[in-house]
C-alpha cells in the first residue's frame, strides 16, 4: 500500500478501498484508511449514477430549440425561467462542454450612418461658395442636420 495514503482526499480513500475489496474486507479498509463504510457505499452508488443526466438531454433539447445561437448563460436563464430549475452557470458551461455545444457567435448589428433619412437627397452645389448677392433674394443657402431623439428623428434647419 502507498505510504502517503493519508494525504490523499477522501475520494482517492474510497479508489483505493475500491481496488482492494476483493483481497480485504471494506471493513477493515475503511477502518485503516480513516473513513466510514457507509461514505464508501455512498460513493459507490453516486459512481454508479449518471450524475446531470436529465439536465444534459434539457440542454441539449435547449440548444437544438434555439438554433445554437444561445450559450450557457442563456441557457441557464431558460433552465430557471421554463423549469424553475435553480442550476449555476458554471455547472451548466461544463455540461455543454462535456457535450461540446458551443453557441454560434452572431454579427453585430452595425447602425450605419448612410441609413439616416434624406441622406441621399443632396443638393448640386450651385453656389460653388460664392454667398455674396447683388440683390435681396438672389441667394438661399440653407443646411440641415439630423438629431436622434429617442426613437424619433429631429430636424434642424437654418436658412
């Protein structure tokens, strides 16, 4: 037996207990290995267990519904939000992980400035910067600027 069994956790304890119990009785090996019968039978049984496999088929049900588009925090949102499951992201991205579903990362929607109203209606430029006029009323000059306001659009123009 290693003599640094002791520094081990208690997991390493139970593998090790698991390996000898065909040559020793679990009795004995948990009583020199410092650890109760039943912790071992406990691991045996959670070992045995597929341990998240409800919430795998959930998320991996999730990630087909949404097209891949959402990634684990999303998804940990829809767990609460459609299950009332209460499940940390942290354990879900591993879950993903261990599946490897990996969300899709989408364009940006990017506002473009050429989309503004009236951009495309520019007046020729007659004046060619010439405002000096010889009688009222010969020359109009005017400019207008676009202002957003909220989800509206202001003008402003000055003659």
């Amino acid at each position: 037996m290693d003599p640094n069994y002791k520094r081990g956790g208690v997991k390493k304890k139970y593998q090790v207990i698991e390996a000898l119990r065909e040559m020793y009785s679990v009795r004995d090996l948990c009583e020199v290995l410092h650890v109760s019968r039943s912790g071992f039978y406990r691991y045996l049984q959670r070992k045995q267990k597929p341990r998240d496999e409800k919430l795998r088929q959930t998320i991996s049900k999730m990630f087909q519904q949404f097209k891949g588009i959402y990634g684990y925090r999303r998804i940990q949102m829809e767990l609460e939000r459609q299950y009332a499951w209460n499940v940390n992201h942290k354990r879900v991205l591993r879950v993903m992980q261990e599946l490897r579903l990996q969300a899709r990362i989408r364009k940006k929607y990017n506002h473009r400035t050429s989309s503004r109203p009236g951009i495309d209606k520019v007046a020729d430029n007659v004046l060619n910067r010439e405002f000096t006029a010889y009688k009222p009323n010969e020359k109009w000059v005017t400019d207008i600027s676009f202002i957003r306001l909220g989800n509206q659009w202001g003008y402003l123009s000055v003659l």
